[in-house]
C-alpha cells in the first residue's frame, strides 16, 4: 500500500523575487525618405549601406520601463542619398525587485535584444515595399555596445573634471 503524503497548499513566489516580464512590444515611430525618386530608380550602381542603432530607455510608471531600440539606415550612391529609413521599435518591460546596479544593463542589453527582431522585420519590410532590396540588420552585441558607451562615458566624465591639483576656475 502506498504511503500518502500529506498535500501542503503551494506557496507563493515571495514578493522580493526579481521579475521581468514584456508587457508591450510596438513600433513607436518609423519613416522612409526617397529624396531622389523616381529617378533614383534608374540608378545601376550597388548603394552604400550604413546603418546606426542606439538605445534610450526611461521608467514610464512603478516598476514599468520603456526601452526603445532606434535603426537609422542610409543608401547612398556616392554623395545622392537613395534612402533613408528609421525605426524606433520600443517595448515596456515590467523589472521588479532587481538592484539597481543591474537594472541598466536589462535595459540597454536584454530588452534591446528583445525589440531587435521586431525591428529588422520592420526595417526590411519598409524598404522592400519602398522598392528596394531588403535590407537585414545583423545580429548585434548590445552587451559590448553598453560597455563601449560606459567606457565613452567615463572617459568624457574624466576629462571634464580638472585634474587634481589643478586650480579651479573662479567666476565673479
């Protein structure tokens, strides 16, 4: 005969525990510039391809964040732009309960690696409808962009401050 075991009720998570969830993933802004056309289209040569991403994030609400992932991608045929396309795909994050320290790097690392599918499908589709090739964002690493833009920081930080034992500017 089998032993039963008492059943206990199940416990809550407790309410100090770290969580992150995705409460909203949407296109918060997205524009396509053809300042040449129609007769860019007429154009043979293969176009330059540049692209720049940054991320901005900002608390929306207790425990709420907004990061939001900006792709700025630009064709040109030597100095004639062909295109210019812009994608600010945002996101908000519920992140509770996580130190602060940590709370930076989940909003410039994890969540941008969140949003970034979101906006290569929206970047590839805008130009692709726009008549062109599809252009597809590679995979990119957020982790060493943050640290890169921490590094950029501080730097800048130490070079406005005057170095010790220099005399500070008095104003009158």
């Amino acid at each position: 005969m089998a032993e039963e075991q008492p059943q206990t009720p199940q416990q809550p998570p407790p309410q100090n525990q770290p969580s992150f969830s995705i409460e909203k993933v949407y296109l918060k802004d997205l524009s396509l510039e053809i300042p040449h056309a129609p007769a860019i289209f007429t154009e043979r040569n293969t176009p330059q391809v540049e692209i720049q991403m940054h991320t901005q994030a900002s608390a929306v609400g207790e425990g709420l964040f907004e990061s939001v992932l900006t792709a700025t991608v630009t064709a040109k045929i030597q100095d004639k732009v062909v295109f210019l396309v812009e994608a600010a795909q945002a996101g908000v994050f519920q992140i509770r309960n996580v130190p602060q320290q940590d709370l930076e790097p989940i909003l410039h690392v994890t969540c941008p690696n969140i949003l970034l599918p979101f906006t290569r499908e929206a970047i590839a589709s805008l130009v692709t409808r726009a008549g062109f090739p599809p252009v597809v964002l590679s995979p990119l690493n957020f982790e060493a962009l943050y640290l890169k833009q921490r590094e950029q920081a501080a730097a800048q930080a130490q070079t406005a401050a005057p170095a010790a034992g220099e005399a500070k500017p008095t104003t009158h």
